[in-house]
C-alpha cells in the first residue's frame, strides 16, 4: 500500500431511476463487499473491517437503513412508499477503502447527486469507480427537450398566450365601457401606418404573453428533473403522473383546439 490516497467524485445528473436500476448498482456493491472480505479475510458481522450500510429516505420523512440488499425487494416496505434519497456506503477500515453513492430525487447539485470512490490502492479505485460509472450509467437518460430548447418554447408560448390575455382584456373593457366604433377618418394614422401597427399589436400580445409563458416553461421544466427516482407507487410519482396528464390534454384537447382556431387567430393577427 503507497502512502498517497486517491478520490475520485463523480457527480450524477440527467438520469431517471427505477427500483431495477438501484438493484443493479446495489448488487454490484454486494460483490465487491465479498471481494473486499476474501481479500481481508475477515468474516462480516456488526463491527467488522468490512461493512455495506443502504439508506432509504421517504418523502414524509422517514428513514430505512439495511445491511442486506433485501430492503430493495419488490415487496419490502420501500417500494411502498415514494422514495425521495438513496445512500449506499461501502467501507473497509482495515484496508481504509470507501466507495460512496448519494441519489436523490430533484434538481439537486453536490453531495446530494454523486459517487465517492477513495483509497490508498489506486488500481481498486480506479476500477471500482469504473464499474460503478457503467451500472449508473444503465439507468434512463432523463429528456432534456424543454431545458435545451427553454428559450425558444418561452417564445412560442408567449404569443398564443398573450393573444388569449389581451383578447379577454379587450372584451371585458368592451363590456364595461362601450364605445361607439370609430369612423374611417378617425383611424386614418393606424390605416397610413399598417406595419407599424402590425408590429404594435405584436408587441403588445407578447408582452403580455411572456410572464405567462415564463412560469409555464418553469414549471415544465420541473417535471423533467435532474434526478427522478421513480420508486414507489405508480399514482405517488407525481412528475410521471403530471407528464401524462399534460400529453392526453394535449392529443385530446389543445391540438384539435389548434387545428380549428389557429388558422382563425393568425389570420386576425396578419
């Protein structure tokens, strides 16, 4: 054993988790829990050199922690519950090695997202941390659609949506306080003009349109975290649940909507 520790971290982003995925990685680090007491010679027991701890917490709170790959069973209590984290942490005291995986659901950066492989054997790091990369590397790459094209959704959504707000301000004024139309004299500067009045009316949608749209991306985006564990109940993994209820609003309502009065908006609108 060299007298320089080596770590390496590796963070973890843009992957969906499900409960076979934690198998998967879960069961890795039962082999090398093995591996490290054949190498150690030393038998497994509360207090030994070599110890595997797995914690499981829910989102209400609670906490499950196992030596034994069981707590991942499909009828164990955790897949039960919706799962918010999951630690699993590798420890050899004696060979002073540790191999340690952090998940948790969300957006979260950190020690809340990553691998930590460190020891004074470089080779056992380095090929620990390899095979560990793979594993995690199995699970789902999660869409990254509405974060890449942010922009230009906000855009898009900011006319239709401008054009919905300003047509119901428009009826409501009208319905408060009529007026008599105007005459053809009386709009001879918006006929003079008529890109300059173009360009107007297209501001004005989209400026009222925007905030509209910018909450409405943000709250899209949410429902493609960084992270998604989907363990648990199918009715309690609200993104996946959320996800689902937007497509079959829109294929049963806002597309037919579009077919039949979009051609009828934009004509209004040029």
């Amino acid at each position: 054993m060299s007298g320089i520790k080596e770590s390496r971290k590796i963070s973890i982003s843009e992957r969906v988790f499900g409960l076979s995925d934690i198998v998967r990685v879960a069961r890795l680090f039962e082999s090398e829990l093995q591996a490290l007491r054949d190498a150690e010679k030393l038998e497994y027991s509360n207090g030994s050199a070599v110890s595997l701890k797995f914690v499981v917490e829910i989102v209400d709170g609670s906490q499950f922690e196992s030596e034994s790959i069981a707590l991942f069973d499909n009828d164990a209590v955790v897949s039960e519950r919706r799962v918010k984290r999951i630690e699993i942490e590798l420890t050899d005291y004696e060979a002073q090695k540790s191999a340690r995986l952090s998940i948790t659901h969300g957006d979260y950066l950190g020690s809340l997202n990553e691998l930590i492989v460190s020891g004074y054997d470089n080779t056992w790091v380095n090929g620990i941390t390899r095979k560990l990369e793979q594993a995690i590397g199995g699970a789902r790459t999660q869409s990254s659609f509405v974060k890449k094209y942010c922009e230009g959704l906000r855009l898009l959504l900011a006319f239709p949506l401008g054009y919905v707000v300003v047509y119901v301000v428009a009826k409501a004024f009208a319905f408060l306080a009529p007026t008599p139309e105007k005459g053809v004299a009386e709009n001879e500067w918006a006929l003079a003009h008529p890109e300059l009045v173009m360009f107007l009316a297209w501001l004005l949608v989209f400026a009222f349109g925007y905030f509209p749209a910018e909450l409405l991306v943000w709250k899209l985006r949410s429902l493609w975290p960084s992270i998604e564990l989907q363990i648990g109940p199918e009715h309690s993994l609200l993104e996946m649940q959320r996800r689902l209820w937007i497509w079959s609003a829109i294929t049963a309502f806002f597309f037919p909507a579009f077919l039949a009065f979009g051609p009828q908006i934009l004509s209004r609108l040029l």
